[in-house]
C-alpha cells in the first residue's frame, strides 16, 4: 500500500520475504517522545527523548539527537546531546560534536576531541556504591579513610 512490492504473496497466501533478524528503529528530527522506549535492536535518535531508554544492542544519538533522562544499553555512539544517567555494559563513543552530561558507566570509553563529556565517570564495570550521606563509598575510598583513621589514632597517642 505505501510504495512498496516488498513482500510479495505466494499461492497459499504466506509472505516469501523473511523477516528481519536485526531490525533498526529510527527517531527522525522534529519527534518528540516523553516516557519509557525499550527495543531489542539498534535505536538511532535524531528526534528527542524525555524519559529512560531501555535498549538490548546500540543506540545512536545523531547530531540533532537530544536525550533527557535515563539509557540503558550494549553500545553507544553520541554525536548529539545527553543529559541524565547513561549505563553502557560495553562501548560508549563520543563524538567531537557531542554534548554529554551526568552520571556514565560503561566498561570501554572513547571521547573524541571536541566533544563535551561533563560527567561522573565509573568503568569496568563496578559502579560506585553510595553511603547513606550520598558520598561515594568505593573499596579504595574505605580504605584510604581506614588509613586515615590509624594516623589519628597514633596522634592522639593511641
């Protein structure tokens, strides 16, 4: 109906073309999308996303690309705009037009030169915990806080 001979029907009424294993979803500028978006294929964002991502493979932020919120997914490439928390369990890669801002994990990291990457950065996979007080508690800070607490006590003639 919409220029297309793309599947053709056979005698006994089945489609002949086979269905897409990877397919590749697409937010085209000037789409404006507030919620949650969850996919199991690529994503490629050129419109906005004001909400949380949830996406099993890549996802492409392009050049007039905005997300505010929450992304969660395999891979990254953002050439246009971030704002939020963003988890990438492999490779996040940032353009030189990128703009980037917030909370990023990811186990791989490129920035390109040029790009604005203003975040707070955890790789390799181990996110950093948070004590009640909302500071960051990592094994290396107890340690060094450990450390700290021994000098005190030899000063103070304990």
């Amino acid at each position: 109906m919409f220029g297309g001979n793309n599947k053709k029907e056979s005698s006994t009424g089945r489609s002949t073309s086979a269905p897409t294993a990877n397919g590749f979803n697409s937010l085209v500028k000037g789409t404006v999308v507030e919620g949650t978006v969850k996919s199991e294929s690529d994503i490629r964002i050129d419109g906005t996303i004001k909400g949380k991502l949830h996406c099993d493979a890549k996802v492409i932020i392009g050049p007039t690309g905005r997300v505010e919120g929450e992304i969660r997914c395999q891979n990254a490439v953002i050439e246009g705009s971030f704002e939020g928390v963003l988890q990438v369990k492999e490779l996040l890669n940032i353009r030189e037009a990128a703009k980037v801002g917030g909370e990023v994990t990811t186990e791989k990291l490129i920035v390109q030169s040029g790009a604005a990457f203003n975040v707070t950065c955890t790789m390799g996979g181990s996110a950093p915990r948070h004590t009640a007080n909302g500071s960051p508690s990592t094994k290396a800070a107890q340690e060094k806080k450990d450390t700290g607490s021994v000098k005190a006590n030899k000063a103070a003639g304990a």
